[in-house]
C-alpha cells in the first residue's frame, strides 16, 4: 500500500481523516507481547470475573496506537513526529469490535507544531477515547510503500484449543494405554483424564507404572492397572473384549505397538488398510492440516493410497471440515511416468471421481507450493476445487511425510496430533518427544472421531 503525506504547507485547520480497524485476539496478543504488558485484562483467553467469558479488552495504549496510525499514515503522514498527547478513557472496547480513529486539525503553527484533535469511537457513534494530539508535521512530500514491511503470524494454537473443548462434551473414551512407564507417556495419559477426555486402563509393567508415577508425585489409586509384559498384545484384547474404546502408544517402539493390530486372527484390522495421520495446528492457517501417512506406510502401492486417503477423509469430516479437499502430492503437478508417484496421484483422483474414494474432493498430482498456495496454482494455471486450497496432504511415501510433518513443526511452530485409523478404534500414536497439548489433542482428535464413527448412519447403521 503506497501512502503519502500532507506536508506543513499544505495543512490547514478543519482537514481530518480516520482510519477503520477492526480489534482482533492476534492484535491483543501481539500488543501484549511486544509491549511486555500481560494484564490478563487485555489477553483474549482468560476469564479474570469469573463469569465464563474471557475479559478481552483493548488496552488504553493499543487504542492510542490505531491515533498514532492515523497520524503516521494519514495526516500528517510520513515525516511527522509526537509532541505530546492527552488521553481520556470513556468506554471500553474488546476484541471482535470494529473500531474508527480519527484526528482534526486545529491549529497549525509556522514552526511547524501541529495540534489536532483525537478520538477513537465504536461504530454506532460511542467515543472510546478522546484527547489531543500535538506534533511536528513534516516540511516535504514524503510517499512510501507500506507492504515493504514484513507480516507477523501470532503463534497460536487455537484448533487444537477448540479441539480439546469440543471433546469435553463427549462421553469420556476407555483407552488402553501401552506400557505408560516413562514420565511423558504416563502424563499425557493422566491429561486427558483430568480433562475429562478418557478413562485410561493402564497396561504394562505394574512396578515400573508405580515408580513413575511415584516420581511424578501422583497417584494410581482411582485407575485401573494391569500388569503384563506385553502390553500392546493385551491391549488389544481389552478392545476385543469390549473394554476399551481405543488404544494410545506409551513407552514402546511404533512397531511394538502395531504388531498384535495387525494380527490376521485376532488383531484389530477391518478391510481397509491402518494408516498413520498427523493433525497439524499450523499457526497462520484456517484450519487445521492433515499429513498421511508419515509413520507406518513406507512405501505404499496404490491400493494403500487409497485406504490412507479415506481414511485421512473420514477423519477430516469427524473434525468438522465439511467437504474435505485431498492434495496428492507429487514432485510435479502434471503426469510424468518417470515419477511414479504422480501417476499414482492421477489414479487416486479418478478412483475419487469414480466413487471408490468418498466423502471429499480429491486431486493430484499437486506440488506442495499449489497444494496450499492459490497464488502459486493460478500462476501454473491450474484449474482444481483443491489446489491452493488443501486441507489433506497425501505423500507418496512415509520418508516424505515424515519430513515434511518434522519441517512444519520445526519451522512453521505447528503442533502435531497423532492417530492411526482404519483399525477397529483409533490408536493414539504421537512422538516421544511430543508435548503435552500434542498429546493431549491427540486424545481429543481420537475422541472426536471415534465419536461420529459410532453415530449410526441415514441406514441406521452405526
């Protein structure tokens, strides 16, 4: 955006103008952090009254800022300099709120000493603030393009927030956690319980959950603990018992935990292929972002797509995305034979078409830069309900998904949820390293899902 001044000689008393802005819970945040100031008066998520709502409010000092804006950019514009300004706080304004500053000019002296008046106000005409603005206007036409300045993405993690209170209100899961005998596995188990997410039955060895728990100071005695030495296998039998409505990994290899899943005879396998999908709370983004299958497929054929990417669908759809866009990935957007994983994208887009993959848009292959960039798909000139716009991104193998999940929380900050699908319950599957709200939104994605699998259909089915 190109702005340009008002130079001394060119102002004269009764000149105004007033700048529109909409107060967000990012600028309150971004204010507080920049400004040190973490009243939790001014912060978005915190209930200071009690009274259920988070308080939310503007900042005496972010109001004065959006005056400071209308000088800075309008009027005076580039080039002018504070003096001095009074402030008189009338009413309040929070975050959701639209907001007009504006500033008059009432006298202008030939030293240059500007004085105007200020106030910011609601738009049904309420004042908020009011006060008087003096300040050293600038000598000469100043012009300056303001998108030169870099933009700010607030690290918020608010899908998986919403996630995790969408899943309160659900009746709380039984999960069968696998060998909770680290500190990691065991809190993350014990979160989702206080949260009221899940009931957990914990299984491995009894000795080693004790000690852990012991270092941890809490306490086992309102719990269920079994003791064994293979707790993925017996695990699997509290599912196939009834007892459990799914399964989350503790301390024990991925591959540990899969083996008894997988089992012909008496595993938890249905007809479709199990696959592994990170729900990624991505800050910046609109929604959150599915990546499959980073972690069991290695590399899959064209069948296993196909299952990985209803799967991914059928999950999307449980978190509330309503018509689920699948970008399958590929080195190159168009069908090259030397890239066998651009055929196969092509293939599972036609197998969408043809309804053998249900419930979303499918299309590929895609290149990551317009799978998620509508600039970059418009410039390649391709015409797609998904490109630029994907909420699933399908890999063609686990080593390019598991990068690229590891690239976005390394560099894009995003949290990772984990969950395994397409067995008879979900399994909670995240990294060692996971943190607390990753494991816990893992427990919330499992919630959720399991949830509106068990809703019956238009049949009646469930």
């Amino acid at each position: 955006m190109i702005i340009e001044n008002r130079p001394l000689a060119r102002l004269k008393p009764g000149d105004a103008a007033e700048l529109k802005r909409l107060c967000t819970e990012d600028d309150l945040l971004v204010f507080a952090s920049v400004t040190g100031n973490h009243n939790p008066m001014y912060l978005p998520d915190t209930d200071v009254d009690g009274d259920g709502h988070p308080e939310a409010i503007a900042s005496g000092m972010f109001l004065a800022s959006i005056i400071s804006a209308v000088l800075g950019n309008l009027l005076p514009g580039p080039g002018t300099l504070y003096l001095s300004q009074s402030l008189k706080f009338l009413g309040i304004a929070r975050a959701g709120e639209e907001l007009i500053a504006r500033v008059v000019v009432q006298d202008v002296a030939e030293t240059g000493e500007v004085r105007l008046a200020t106030e910011v106000r609601q738009l049904d005409g309420r004042i908020v603030v009011s006060g008087e603005a003096l300040v050293q206007a600038p000598t000469r036409t100043i012009c300056v393009d303001s998108a030169e300045l870099p933009g700010l993405i607030v690290e918020r993690h608010r899908h998986f927030q919403a996630l995790i209170e969408r899943a309160k209100g659900l009746k709380p899961m039984i999960v069968a956690v696998a060998a909770p005998e680290d500190a990691p596995s065991l809190q993350g188990a014990l979160a989702g319980w206080r949260q009221g997410l899940m009931q957990p039955v914990l299984i491995g060895r009894a000795e080693a959950i004790r000690r852990v728990a012991a270092d941890l100071g809490e306490s086992l005695e309102r719990l269920t603990l079994i003791d064994s030495d293979n707790p993925a296998a017996r695990a699997v039998e509290e599912v196939r018992a009834g007892r459990a409505g799914a399964v989350m990994k503790g301390h024990l290899r991925t591959d540990a935990l899969l083996r008894p899943m997988v089992d012909r005879d008496c595993g938890l396998r249905t007809g479709r292929r199990m696959s592994h999908v990170f729900v990624l709370d991505v800050p910046g983004r609109g929604t959150p972002l599915l990546v499959t299958d980073a972690a069991i497929n290695i590399a899959p054929d064209l069948m296993t797509k196909a299952d990985i990417t209803q799967n991914a669908i059928d999950l999307a759809l449980s978190l509330g995305i309503t018509l689920p866009r699948v970008g399958v990935l590929s080195a190159v957007e168009t069908v090259t034979p030397a890239i066998p994983s651009s055929l196969d994208a092509a293939l599972l887009s036609k197998m969408a078409e043809r309804g053998q993959i249900t419930g979303g848009l499918v299309d590929g292959p895609l290149a990551m830069d317009n799978a998620l960039d509508l600039a970059a798909a418009r410039i390649k000139g391709i015409r797609s309900r998904v490109a630029g716009r994907a909420d699933v991104l399908v890999v063609p193998d686990m080593d390019a998904g598991n990068m690229l999940a590891k690239l976005l929380t390394q560099l894009a900050h995003a949290e990772a949820a984990g969950v395994v699908l397409g067995g008879t319950v979900p399994v909670i599957l995240t990294s060692r390293s996971a943190s607390p709200m990753e494991r816990l939104a893992s427990v919330a994605v499992a919630a959720v899902h399991s949830a509106r699998m068990q809703q019956p259909d238009e049949t009646g089915r469930a």
